[in-house]
C-alpha cells in the first residue's frame, strides 16, 4: 500500500463518520418571540397594553377598614363600635380610535359589615366615546358638580343620587367652558311607589340632568339642574371653587322646586326619625381644605337646610406613605323640626393602588 492510497483511505472513512453525526444532530427549534408588557402612557399613568392588542388596561382599587361610632344619618342609632371593611377592584380600558378614545369602566366592591357579608356589588359598568357615556354611574347631577366636600360624612345633607343608569354627553370647548346633558332612568323598578307616593310601575320616561361650567386660573363655577321625571319636580345646584394657595374652599347652593315634595334632587338622606327630612325650599353647603404639610390636611365642612337641619364635619387626611391613608373624622348633625342631634365618630385607614 502506498502513501496514496492511504490518504484516499482515510478521507473515505472520515466522509462515513461525517456523514453518521450529520444524521444524528439534532437541530433546535427557534425560541418563539417573546412578547413583553409595554406601557401605555397616551391614557395617563397606569395603563399598559393588553399582550397581542392594540387595548390598553389600567388596575386598580382600594383596601379600606374602619372603625365608626354612631351615624350622622340617623339619630336614633346607637352603634357603640362598628368595623366596617371595604375592598374595591376597578378595571379600566382605552383604544384609540378615529372617534376619539374608546373607553370602558368597570368596578366592583366587598364590603364586610361586624361579621357579615353584603355581597358584591356592581357598582360601576359604562362605556364612553366621543363625549358620549352609557352605563351605570353616578348621577351628572353629583358628578358634574365635583359632589361636596373632602370629608368621608359629606351628604348628611342630601347632595343628589348615586348609583344609576344614564346616557350621557360631557362638552368641553377646550378654554375653561363645560356643559353636560344627560337621560337617567329613574330607578322606578324599585317600587310601586315614587318619593312622595306616586305610583310609578308603569312609569316610563326618564330623568334628564343638565349643566354648564366654567373654570378661570383659580376660580370656577358650575351649575346644573335635575327633573324627577316621576314626582315631576326637580332641583338646582349652584357651586363655586377657589384655590387660593394656602387653602382651597368651595360654597354650594341647592333650590328645590317644590319645598313641600321629595325628589330625586333634592331629597332626604337620614334614617330613622330623620328619614323624610328633605331640604325644604333650600339647601347650602360650604368647606375648605388647608394643606398643613405635603402629608397632612385639614378638611372642614358646613351644611344647612330650609327644613333646619345643620351638619357639621371636619377631618384630618394624613398619608404618611404614597398610596396609604389615615382620617380620623367627626361629624355632628341637628334635626331642630324633630328635637334631635348626633354625633359621630370614623378612624379609616384606606390602602389605594
């Protein structure tokens, strides 16, 4: 054998082995991409795409716990102690679209009550675009007045509904100028009968809620009215606010249709020997927040009524961490027509997130 053929030998051998690796490799797979969460700051801080959609979804709520000692509402309660436990999950979602933003609210809460459970509550659902809201949310009668002051007791005086469903269009002209008009139902499914006895089951026409605005630098004014569609009455509110640096206050003024009827707008909201106190012909409600430091603030607020009910709240809100709230608060109210006071204690602690 010559040096040849044994170069031709071993080339040939190595090509067979080659060849039997070859076939036993095994190739990997290409990793499928990853997709990470990314944020989505056009809607405001908190939102983050949905993975795979052009959606975007902000979560949040609160954890809240409280003592509270007797009620503002009700003079006749005596509670001694009462814990009181809250926890609330709000799902909000927003897409771009030619209209404007498409949006969603939905919030759900848990309450917890001295050892027992009142369920879940659907406490908000709506869907906005354009301008336009349907869903349930509070009344634009509450909502687009800013409701009343910082204080956890601020409708001892009756400020207007809540919780309902609505069709409603928001207008802002972009230079301080604001408007709202919206149809609410009635809630007439509740019962047979309306505020002051009307029968309303086969009551079909809705509420209607109107308003108009205007905010100048540290100045602004809101006014907006509401028809009982069922009691066929209604009221009118009336607000100014002022930032006037070291402290903030606001005065609001309510005027009932017809002072010897309840309505929606201006109705009662004690308990007990105080149920049916309305406000009469009127209603007044003022207040002021003073920031003490950048964790502490002072809230007080003033009400009274035509019927002669005073209520009188005040508060201090401390958040010793971003997200963590402390407020003890006191609250006195006087039914003079019935004879009547109360006082009222509340220490929350609230978690936000």
């Amino acid at each position: 054998m010559n040096i040849k053929s044994l170069l031709l030998g071993s080339a040939a051998a190595l090509a067979v082995v080659s060849g039997a690796h070859a076939a036993d490799a095994v190739v990997a797979a290409e990793p499928e991409p990853l997709e990470y969460v990314r944020i989505c700051d056009a809607f405001g801080a908190g939102y983050f795409f949905i993975p795979g959609s052009e959606t975007c979804l902000k979560i949040g709520g609160k954890v809240r716990t409280e003592g509270q000692w007797y009620d503002p509402y009700n003079p006749s309660a005596r509670l001694g102690t009462k814990w009181h436990t809250r926890a609330e999950l709000q799902l909000q979602t927003a897409t771009d679209t030619e209209y404007g933003a498409l949006k969603t609210n939905t919030e759900l809460r848990f309450d917890w009550n001295d050892g027992s459970t009142t369920g879940v509550n659907f406490l908000h659902g709506s869907i906005s675009l354009g301008g336009f809201t349907i869903g349930k949310e509070d009344s634009q009668f509450n909502v687009f007045t800013g409701y009343a002051g910082d204080v956890i007791n601020d409708d001892v005086v009756y400020d207007g509904p809540y919780e309902l469903n609505q069709i409603t269009y928001n207008y802002d002209a972009g230079n301080g100028f604001t408007a709202v008009i919206s149809v609410e139902d009635t809630n007439s499914g509740k019962g047979a009968t309306g505020s002051n006895g009307e029968d309303s089951s086969n009551h079909y026409a809705p509420d209607v809620v109107a308003g108009a605005g205007f905010k100048s630098g540290a100045w602004g004014f809101k006014v907006v009215g509401g028809y009982d569609s069922i009691v066929e009455e209604g009221a009118i509110k009336a607000r100014i606010d002022a930032d006037f640096g070291v402290f903030s206050a606001f005065l609001m003024g309510g005027w009932n249709t017809d002072g010897d009827k309840l309505n929606k707008f201006a109705g009662a909201n004690g308990a007990g020997a105080a149920a049916n106190i309305g406000w009469g012909d009127w209603a007044v409600w003022g207040g002021a927040s003073v920031p003490i430091n950048e964790k502490l603030k002072w809230n007080f607020q003033l009400a009274y009524t035509d019927s002669k009910i005073f209520a009188a709240t005040t508060n201090l809100k401390f958040n010793p961490v971003k997200g963590l709230l402390i407020e003890p608060e006191v609250s006195y109210t006087n039914w003079d027509s019935i004879n009547q006071d109360q006082w009222a204690g509340i220490l929350r602690f609230e978690r936000t997130f």
